[in-house]
C-alpha cells in the first residue's frame, strides 16, 4: 500500500533567529514528553518533526533563547 | 548515526529495585527505596525524560486529596472515598494513604515545593468534596518537577531516559524477573533484571479519542498510553474494576480541567445555560459526571463554569493559577477566542474515556503496599487501584511501594526467566520494522479509538459492546500482521497502538462482565439500569489465564471505618432538588 501524507498546520514553532541548536543546544528535543521536537539536518536548527503534540509547554518554557512558540493548533482553537 | 535509526542491538543490566514511569509516583518510589538501602541499585526507566515527564510535566494547580489534621481525619477521609465509590473499596489502601500522606506533604514542603498557607503559617484547606475539607492549592505549584528532579540528582540513582518498557519478564517460580525496554530513538533494546519491580506508567488516557481531531490532544499525559496496563496484563496480574472508566469534565474544545477545584472555593460553580447551579457539588465522581451528562442531553446544555458574578480581583487570582501551572497553554487558547471570565461562562463538556485510578477507580490491583498479585511486583500512581489517588496518592503510594519493595528484593534473589522470553519479545517489537509495505501505526491507533468511541463509550450497551469486540479482533490482526514502522519513533508509536487494543479489549470485557450499572455514569449500562449490591457488591478482577482474558470477582475486605446506611447513598444526591 503506498503512503501519503496530509498536510496539517503544526502548533510549535521556532524562531530560526534565536535558536542556537547548531552550538549543541538541544533542550527543547529533550524535555519534549512526546519526543516530536527534532534538530533540523539541513537549516541545524529545531522544528517539530511529528504532529503528537499534548500542548503542554516544557519546549517553550526550558528554551534558553525563548526560541520557541507554543500556539492552539487550528483545529482546537 | 542520525537519530530516529533502528540499529536493533541489545544489552542487559541488573538491579534490586527496578521503577518504571518517571513521572509523579516513580521518582517517589525510586526515591524511597534508594534511601531505605542506599548501597542497592534503583533504576528509574522512563519513555520520555524524567526532568519534565508525566502528569506533572509543567506543574499542579493543588493537591485533590490532602488529609491534614485540624481538617480532617482518616477516618473522614476513607469514608468519603468509600462512599464516592459505592462502597468498592479497599479500604485498607485508601486509609493507608490517608494516615501516611501529610508526612509526604511536610517532605514536599521541605523540597521547597510551595503550598498554599494562611497568615499563621498552616495550610490553607479548602472545602470541594461533597462531605469533608481536602484541597490544598498550590499557586506557586510549577515547582513540583523541578524540585523532584533535585532530590533524584542528589541520590545518585541511575536514570534512563526515552526507554520505553515493552514487557515485564516473570521467573519460572512465578515471581518478577524483570522488563524489557527499547529505546526510542535508536531501537536498542534493554534488558533489565530485577528483583523487584515497580510499575508507575500512569494512566490509560489515549484509549477514547478527543473529538478536536488531534490524537494526543487528551487530557491525560499523551505518552501514558496504557503500556502498564497492557504490562501487567501480560505478566499475569489481576486489573480491578477496569469497567469504571475515567470521565472528566473538561474545558469544550481543550484539554485541560475547566477547573472547579480551583475556583469553586472562590465562589466559582458548575452552571447549565441558564447560569444555575444544578448539582451541589463539583468533586469528580461518576454520581456528578452523571447530573453533568443529563444535563449535556437535556434542554439545558451545554454546561458550564461560572465565574462572572465574581469580583474581577478574585478572577484575577484565579487566572494566575489556571493559566500559568499545571496547563500553561489554556490561556492562550481563553485568549484566542477573546473569553473573558468576568464578562461570560466558560463552556465545558465531557472528556474521552480511560483508564485511571487517580481520578476513578480502575488499575492494577494492589494492596496497601502497592503489592499486585504478581510476586515481587508493584503498582502505585494514576494505574493502581487505590481509588481517586490523584498526585498525593501517587507520591505517597510511590513511597510506600518504593520501600516495600526495596524490604522485598532485600530478602530474595533474581528470579530465573526463560532466555526465548526475550527473543519472543523482541521479535515481536521489531516485527512492524521489517514489513515493506502495510498500515501506519497511527492509523491503527485511530481506529482502534474512534471504535473506542463508537461504542465504549457510556451509556454502555451490550449490543454494541459485543460488536465493538468484533472490531477490536479485526484491528488486532491487521497491527499484528500488516502494521508498519519505518524508524525508531514510529516504532514507539507502534508499541503503544499495542498496548491501546489491550486496553481497548479490557474495556470492553470488564465493563460486559459487570451486569449492573454502578459508579454514575462511569458503568451505565442500559440493559442493566439498576445498582445490585445484591450480587455485585464486589471487585471485579480482570486477568490472563492460560493466555485467555478472564473476569470475575472479589469481595469486598470487611470494612476499617464502618458506614452507615443513611451515609451510603449521600453520592447519589448530587442533584439540586428545584423548589416550587
Ligand atoms: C491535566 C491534569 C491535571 C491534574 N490536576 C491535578 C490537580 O490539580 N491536583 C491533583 O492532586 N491531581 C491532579 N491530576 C492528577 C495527578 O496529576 C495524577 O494523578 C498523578 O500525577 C499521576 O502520577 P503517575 O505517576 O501515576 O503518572 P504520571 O505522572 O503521568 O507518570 C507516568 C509516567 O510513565 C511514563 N511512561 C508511560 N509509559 C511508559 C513506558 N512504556 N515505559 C516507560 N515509561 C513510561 C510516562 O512518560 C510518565 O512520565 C491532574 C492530572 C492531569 C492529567
Ligand atoms: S531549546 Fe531553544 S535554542 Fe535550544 S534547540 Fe530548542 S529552540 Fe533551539
Ligand atoms: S508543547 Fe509539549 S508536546 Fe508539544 S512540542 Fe512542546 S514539549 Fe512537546
């Protein structure tokens, strides 16, 4: 059976301006409860790889930079 | 080697006291055993990361369930749970909790985690259950995890993190032998022998589906997605009264508690369109979510809380809690929307089901030292049986467990397992990895739980609970035999679609096995309306026996503190009665 994918509008965002994921940092990646946050192979810095959020806010809260934006995604706003 | 890789390898280690979940009542639990033999290895294995994990990931707006003296005694206490629960309980666990947890609560206090007090220096209790004083606020309450988290550095137990325990290993002589674990990130397996074992995986809260459309937009944890339940179950351990599912009232639309805990003893209440209370009290039982529920069907829905008849200032105090501790994101959400407390109602409706002892009653039985019925191992937290444990229960039952079972591992040795256990289990594990072709574990998941939803959910009716088992077997074969995973996390997600049809069939089968209805709305059943204490005044134990899911019952040990007839009932009055 052949996959695809949907497309799906994700609640976490980072601002590329101030994370510093490429001087080693990884914070956000590992407090995630739902390990869905990711260092980026290409940009080096971190995104949100899975849609599995539960909102919670560690990401956002330990981010040393306050890189990272936790919203309500669409469907629940 | 880029993370999310299947490298497969394999190693194993040993240690007395093994701790699964290291969310509320594992660090406890880890905590308490290290202290009681500090030269003993306790390992505390967790699938996400200790430092910010579980139900208390980003903090707690206050203790549900402190028994502290000069409040209330007990006695009280272990009455009131009693009651709340229709008079299934044990009351040796329920009182065991009652008379150790406010020591727990000074040792909180002396981590420098901040409770709410008065101007003399106690403990400011408010009043939300239906008979007696039992809530403690906790406004500073984002403390809870960090503080944790320094006393776990400090006694040097030894942490793995982003292991997530797949199976529990038994010895040939019955006991616990130990778990098996597999990274989710790499898909190295761990296995871990142990002496004792202790399962602190919280609760079953991705069985029912939120209706947002978003999976892990439940109210529990995301990543307590049943795999203790589903462990246990395998190990041979008995599971009580699965059938009186978790229902919360819930904020329409999020996630989180619209909270009246917090904000009744402001003055806030649960209100119907019209702005009027209809039931007395706002204590999460089956009783009320049954009024709730009614109230949803009837005229007079939707439901909601009210604080709009409060003084701003008041509203303010309450905001700071309810948007800052325990789900920091609901303000944000209050914001979107322009809701605005003082000026309207905040509309509420009824949460997806699931298993939890922390807020109902249904998890793996144990006894008042969070012994199961396996040897050598324990529960303790949201997937033990001790009914409306909450985060109190879990700390306390966590450290009295903890100490249990490192007394237990003190006096025996490792129990021997079967070596084709392991290679079962990893077979098993790895199986969705080395299909080319075949369904996403997400898919499987979300039809296992729109099923779920379909049919589980209460009013419980036979008809559909039998062709809900239907389903459930057809899902089952399509994970065993076609489900996919393409990397480490995907296999993660595939394990826990595993442990959500356990849960699923548990479901299921507790709630077909118990022929009366009991708990409000938490065991409804339209073919059997009626409470019969006359034949079900009494546990039901679900377990595996000879490899078979198999009900049936346990009585109810004699009571410690004795109820009176006029009290049994006073959970079945939640209703405001309306004058002429
Ligand atoms: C939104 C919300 C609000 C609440 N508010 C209150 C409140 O105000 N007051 C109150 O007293 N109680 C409250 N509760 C209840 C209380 O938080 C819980 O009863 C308590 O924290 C449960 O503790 P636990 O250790 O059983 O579970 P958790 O703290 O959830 O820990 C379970 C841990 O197990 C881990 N795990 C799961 N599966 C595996 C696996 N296969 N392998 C390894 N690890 C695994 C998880 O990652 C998690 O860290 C609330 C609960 C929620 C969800
Ligand atoms: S915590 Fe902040 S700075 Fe660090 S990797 Fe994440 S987003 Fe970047
Ligand atoms: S909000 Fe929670 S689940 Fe979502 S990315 Fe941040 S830490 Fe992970």
């Amino acid at each position: 059976m052949p996959l695809a994918s949907q497309e799906t509008t994700v609640p976490v965002v980072v601002d590329e301006a101030k994370c510093i994921a490429e001087k080693g940092c990884t914070v956000c990646v590992e407090v995630c409860p739902l390990d869905v946050l990711r260092i980026s192979d290409m940009s080096k810095k971190a995104y949100m790889a899975y849609d599995e959020c539960w909102y919670c806010m560690p990401c956002e809260a330990d981010c040393p930079t306050g890189a990272v934006t936790v919203n309500i995604p669409y469907l629940l706003k | 080697m880029t993370m999310d890789q299947i490298t497969g390898g394999m190693s194993e280690v040993s240690c007395d006291v093994l701790v699964i979940g290291g969310g509320t009542a594992g660090p406890m639990a880890a905590l308490k055993a290290k202290r009681k033999t500090p030269d003993a290895t306790v390992i505390l294995l967790e699938k996400a990361n200790v430092k910010r994990s579980g139900a208390i990931s980003m903090g707690m707006d206050g203790l549900n369930n402190a028994v502290i003296p000069g409040y209330a005694t007990p006695e009280q206490y272990t009455k009131e749970i009693t009651i709340a629960n229709d008079g299934i309980v044990n009351q040796k666990a329920v009182y065991k909790y009652a008379e150790s947890c406010y020591s727990i609560i000074e040792e909180l206090d002396s981590y420098g985690i901040r409770f709410l007090k008065n101007e003399n220096g106690d403990f400011d209790v408010k009043k939300v259950h239906h008979i007696g004083t039992y809530v403690l606020p906790m406004p500073n309450g984002e403390t809870v995890k960090k503080a944790l988290y320094r006393q776990l550095r400090r006694a040097r137990l030894l942490i793995s993190n982003r292991y997530m325990a797949t199976r529990l290993l038994t010895g040939k002589d019955g006991r616990i032998a130990g778990a098996i674990a597999v990274n989710t990130r790499n898909a190295e397996f761990l296995v871990i022998r142990a002496k004792s074992v202790i399962l602190c995986m919280g609760a079953a809260g991705r069985l029912g589906l939120p209706t947002s459309g978003y999976m892990y937009g439940t109210y529990e944890n995301a990543a307590n997605s049943g795999d203790g339940y589903a462990m246990a179950y395998h190990a041979g351990a008995g599971l009580a009264n699965l059938e009186s599912f978790q229902i919360n009232p819930l904020i329409k639309d999020y996630n989180g508690p619209a909270c009246a805990y917090v904000a009744g003893p402001f003055g806030a209440y649960t209100a119907n369109n019209d702005g009027a209370r209809f039931i007395e009290c706002d204590y999460w039982s089956g009783q009320m979510m049954l009024e709730f529920f009614n109230e949803l069907q009837s005229g007079k829905g939707p439901v909601f809380l009210k604080l709009n008849h409060l003084h701003s200032d008041t509203i303010s105090e309450i905001e700071h809690t309810l948007h800052n501790v325990e789900r920091p994101t609901r303000g944000n959400f209050h914001e979107n929307r322009n809701t605005d407390y003082r000026k309207e109602m905040i509309e509420m409706h009824i949460s997806e089901i699931g298993f939890c002892s922390g807020h109902s009653a249904s998890g793996v039985f144990v006894d008042e030292f969070g012994r199961t019925t396996v040897p050598g191992l324990y529960a303790a937290g949201d997937m033990a049986s001790v009914p409306h444990n909450y985060m109190l229960g879990a700390f306390t039952n966590g450290s009295i467990a903890g100490e249990d079972a490192m007394s237990y591992a003190n006096d025996v040795d490792f129990a021997d397992f079967d070596p084709a256990d392991i290679a079962a289990e990893k077979e098993r594990v790895l199986a969705p990895t080395k299909r080319e072709d075949g369904i996403p574990a997400n898919q499987i998941e979300y039809k296992t739980r729109r099923l779920v939803n379909d049919y589980l959910q209460p009013p419980k009716v036979t008809m559909k609970y039998e062709l809900a088992q239907r389903r459930f077997a057809e899902v089952r074969e399509d994970m065993e035999n076609h489900m996919i995973a393409r990397n480490s996390h995907e296999l993660m997600r595939s394990l826990e679609a595993s442990s959500i049809i356990d849960c699923a069939d548990m479901a299921a089968h507790a709630s077909l096995y118990r022929t009366e209805s009991r708990w409000g709305l938490y065991h409804l059943r339209t073919d059997y309306r009626e409470k019969n204490n006359e034949d079900w005044f009494c546990h039901t134990l679900l377990s595996k026996q000879d490899g078979v899911m198999t009900s049936e019952t346990r009585p109810v040990d004699d009571y410690i503190v004795p109820i009176a007839d006029d009290e049994k009932d006073l959970y079945d009055k939640q209703r405001i009665k309306i004058s002429a």
